[in-house]
C-alpha cells in the first residue's frame, strides 16, 4: 500500500510540473523577469515584415502610426511578455496572446511629434521567448518645426 501511495504521489508530482510548451501559464503575481527565466526554456525564432519605419518628414505636433508585423517562424509558441518604447512620445501595441509556429500579429507603434523636432530615431524593444530574449524595431522621422 505505501509503494502504490508513493508512486501516485511522486507521478503526480512529475506530471504537475512537466509544462508543455503551449501551455504556460503565467499570473499577475509573476515579475517579468520570472516569466521571461520561463519561457527561456522554450525558445523559438521570429521576423519581422521591417525592422525600421522611417516616416520621412512630418510635423511638428503631428501623431503618426505604423505597424511591425511579427511572425513565429520557430517551433515552440511565441509568447511576447512585453513591449516598451525609448520613451513615452512612441508608444506599442501589441497583443500579449502565443503564437503558434507560423502564426503573425501586428505591432502597432504611434509616434507623438509634440515638443520634438529636427531628425529623430526611437526604438521599441520587444521582450519575449526568442534566444535574444529582447527583439528591437526601430522608428525614424525628420521633424519639421512651424515658423
């Protein structure tokens, strides 16, 4: 009876902890760090349709948007924990749900111009499940001031 309780015991206490790679769950409580020591177990690859936006000339004051396309091109799902700008003038969107392999989603980037001017570079860095641990899109515009 004991060896029949300590096989249960320790086969339930193998498979509670086996994750698969689709099913990570993360909770509120979790920091990003913790997440992201996670899901480096579980690696995968992505592209990206661009890696830089250039807006051309805009101006000054003048908000402007542009999306990044990302697509899971590994084998494990793609899990994006976050995604920040350089600074709060160029702010992401992007949904926070996996990616299956082959899988897409868009990043939507919006620029503020507001008190900005002359040539500007800004970049966004995704943090997510990719072996660099953090992918970077970039966005640029030459800011012309009204006289």
């Amino acid at each position: 009876m004991k060896k029949v309780t300590y096989l249960l015991i320790f086969s339930s206490l193998l498979f509670s902890c086996k994750k698969s790679e689709g099913n990570l769950n993360f909770d509120d409580s979790q920091s990003i760090e913790q997440k992201q020591k996670e899901l480096s177990k579980y690696p995968t690859t992505v592209t990206f349709n661009k890696v830089l936006h250039d807006f051309g000339e805009i101006q000054q004051g003048e908000v402007v948007e542009t999306e990044f396309i990302v697509k899971n091109t590994g084998k494990n799902d793609l899990y994006i924990l976050d995604a920040f700008a350089s600074c709060g003038c160029t702010v992401p969107e992007v949904s926070k749900e996996p990616l299956k392999s082959g899988e897409s989603t868009p990043i939507k980037v919006k620029f503020d111009s507001n008190g900005k001017s002359g040539f500007i570079e800004k970049s966004v860095n995704i943090r997510c499940n990719t072996s660099r641990m953090l992918e970077t899109v970039k966005i640029k515009a030459n800011i012309k001031t009204n006289k």
